[in-house]
C-alpha cells in the first residue's frame, strides 16, 4: 500500500491520542481529508474509481479511508502489538462515540475526522455499526493471533477482515438483503485468500502464517518448512489446493452479478477478475510464491481496465440508480 503521512499517535499512561484528532472538525473538511487518503494510494485503489458513480464516490472514498486507517493502526504505526492494540481500542472507542446509540445512531461527536465523514455516510445509507466494528475486531485479531489451526478459524478472520467491506458496499448501493451479503461473502472472502496466498513473505515477517495448520499436516507440509519457506510437491500442491478452492468461491460470488444494480455489478466484477488475475499468477509461478510474489502484469492490468470500461458503459445504459 501506498504511504500516508497520518501523523504521530502517542501513548500514555494516562491516554492514548490517534494521529488527526481534533483536526478538520467539519463535515466538507472531515471528507476532503478521506478524499485526499484516497488519492494517495490510486493505483491500488479500484474501489473509489472512474467506474464510481458520482453520486455515492464521497462515501466510498469514506469508508475506504476508515479501512486505511485501521490498517495503519494495525500493521504500520510503529508500536510492538500489545500497544497496536491499544491504539485500536482507542479507534474503537471514537467509532462507538460517533455512533452514539440504537437509538440515535451516528449522531454522536467523534473526535477523529475520518469517524466524522463515515458517520456523514453511514446516517445517510442507515448502515449499522456491525461491519465496521467487524473490521476493528480484524485489525485487533493480527495483534493477537498469528496461527490459524483450521480452515474455519481462517474463514471467521475474513468474516471480520473482508465480508463487512462487501456488506458496506452493498448499503451503500442500497441494499440490506442478508442474503445478497452471504452471497458477497464469497468474493470478499476470496480476495482476502488470494492476498494471503500472494504474500505468504510479507506474512511471514510479521510472524503471520495464515495458511491452516491441519491442512499443511494433510499436505504434509511442516510449519518447520514454512517457516523455512521450502518449495516442494507438498507445497505446490496444498498452494494448489488454496488457490482452487479460492477460485471456487469468486465462481459462487458471481450469482450476486444478476441480482444488483448493474454499476455495482462493474466493481464486483472488477474485484472477481483482479482475484483471479492473482490466482492465476499463482498458478503460472508453479505455485512457488516464496521465491517471487506474484503480481499482475501490466497487460492484464491494462486488459482488465478496458473490459472495466465497456462493463461501465453497458452498465449507465441500462443503469437503475441507487436504491
């Protein structure tokens, strides 16, 4: 991810204080702040895209800003986990002061201009607290948990780290359908696959295996030979295995295709071919993601940008406007 310059959090006995409280205290400033995030990190960023429609483009940049801030929390800003994780009780805690109650939802006082412009946009589209407490929860878990035994345990991380994101999408598109969420779910838990397959290193230096220990005992693949990033028919064949079953899932994610507005439908469609663009980069590596992180190349990039503008195209034609 591209850097942003957030500022300094600080750490106290007596309090902790996240970098941009107290700045940027009303609603236009608070949302040019998330704007000015997500510019910063554009070519990485296809949620907030020329596909966009205008009329909801401010509040995606919104909820991916909230997204980039707890990621920083959690994986960037430069504490050891057990002060992470103070930092982002702290987050939670001005996400619940934002919120305020069931009763009054997101019209309470936050101190962090982020939680101010997602509160703009979660009054708005009447988006409960759930899914961003969910990703929160996620960004606490990497502090806490950095083995995963089976496939059910990995499952729920990306029931909190992924699904919420498809569900926030989903609400701001207008719908609020569990069962198009459930059916979301599949995508969003298959990009959160096919990330952690492709950064099996990057994981790994943070002391994160995410791969399921009792698979790797089925494919006879020791965490000793993990750690030591060994390449082998074990290893290509339990990547095989992750990589399939992934692809399984964006397959299951497509039945959400026919059923939402048609420019939703250029994003989700958007994420399913850059899932597995990865996966198939996986693939063609011979599933060694050890010795080369596997990555887009820059035709397909550019292929899949053109086949993204004809989708958007057809999409405005016969578009139905959110809900």
């Amino acid at each position: 991810m591209g850097k942003f310059n957030w500022g300094t959090h600080k750490i106290t006995d007596s309090e902790v204080f996240l970098a941009g409280y107290d700045t940027f205290n009303d609603l236009i400033s608070a949302q040019k702040y998330c704007t000015k995030i997500a510019k910063s990190n554009y070519e990485n960023f296809i949620i907030s895209n020329w596909f966009t429609p205008k009329e909801i483009k401010q509040h995606i940049q919104n909820i991916y800003a909230f997204c980039r801030y707890g990621d920083d929390l959690g994986d960037d800003s430069p504490f050891p986990p057990n002060e992470r994780l103070k930092l982002l009780n702290e987050w939670m805690e001005d996400l619940e002061r934002a919120f305020k109650s069931e009763n009054n939802p997101w019209q309470g006082e936050p101190r962090h201009p982020i939680l101010r412009a997602v509160s703009h946009t979660a009054d708005i589209f009447k988006i409960p607290i759930t899914p961003f407490k969910r990703l929160i929860e996620a960004f606490k878990l990497d502090q806490q948990k950095t083995r995963y035994s089976n496939y059910q345990e990995l499952k729920n991380y990306c029931i909190h780290s992924a699904d919420p994101v498809g569900h926030l999408f989903l609400y701001i598109y207008g719908y609020k359908d569990e069962e198009l969420q459930k059916i979301s779910d599949n995508t969003c838990t298959a990009l959160q696959l096919a990330n952690h397959w492709q950064d099996v290193n990057r994981d790994l230096e943070q002391d994160r295996i995410y791969m399921p220990i009792e698979e790797m005992e089925r494919f006879n693949y020791s965490l000793e030979d993990y750690k030591k990033k060994i390449v082998n028919d074990e290893w290509r064949a339990l990547m095989r295995f992750q990589v399939e079953r992934a692809r399984e899932l964006f397959e299951n994610g497509k039945n959400l295709w026919e059923k939402v507005d048609p420019r939703l439908v250029v994003d989700l469609r958007m994420f399913t071919m850059g899932g597995m663009a990865v996966l198939d980069a996986i693939e063609a590596q011979g599933y060694d993601t050890w010795s080369k992180r596997p990555k887009i190349s820059k035709l397909k990039q550019l292929r899949m940008l053109m086949a993204s503008r004809k989708l958007w195209k057809e999409a405005h034609k016969k578009g139905k406007g959110i809900r």
